[in-house]
C-alpha cells in the first residue's frame, strides 16, 4: 500500500551521427504518467490536471533549461558507451 512515484529519462538514439537523438524525461505518479519534457517538443507537456500545472510552471522556470541542456550532458555524453554495448 502506499504511494507509487517514478521518474524515467531515456537517450533514444536513432543512428550513430548522433543527430537523431531526442531526450525524454517522464514523470509517473501511481503508474500513470503526469508529465512529460521531450526534447524534439522542447518543453513539458502535462498529461493530467496536475501535469498541465506543473508543465506550465516549469516552462516559465528554470526547469525548462535546466532539461534543454540535459540533451548534450546526459545524452550525447554518454553515447559512445551505449553503442560499444
């Protein structure tokens, strides 16, 4: 019993270039997505009423480059350890 809260960021790569690359950052409140940043978007999405209030503030705030940058640190950064897996 309890409360269920997840956060996924995926790398999806779709070739070697590293041109194809889109970020995406997903909030999950009891297994249902609320929220969502995308970088081929370029800003949250809310899926929920309480998503769409919190993208909406997130997109005026820090948050918003915060996820814009995370494209080429996380990402890009770490892309050659993902294909030479």
């Amino acid at each position: 019993d309890g409360y269920f809260e997840q956060v996924v960021r995926q790398c999806r790569y779709s070739s070697k270039d590293l041109q194809g690359i889109e970020f995406i950052d997903s909030y999950v409140f009891n297994k249902a997505e609320y929220v969502r940043f995308n970088s081929t978007v370029g800003k949250y999405v809310g899926y929920t009423e309480l998503g769409v209030k919190n993208a909406e503030a997130w997109n005026k705030g820090p948050e918003l480059a915060v996820e814009l940058g995370e494209l080429e640190r996380f990402c890009k950064h770490n892309a050659a350890i993902y294909y030479s897996a």
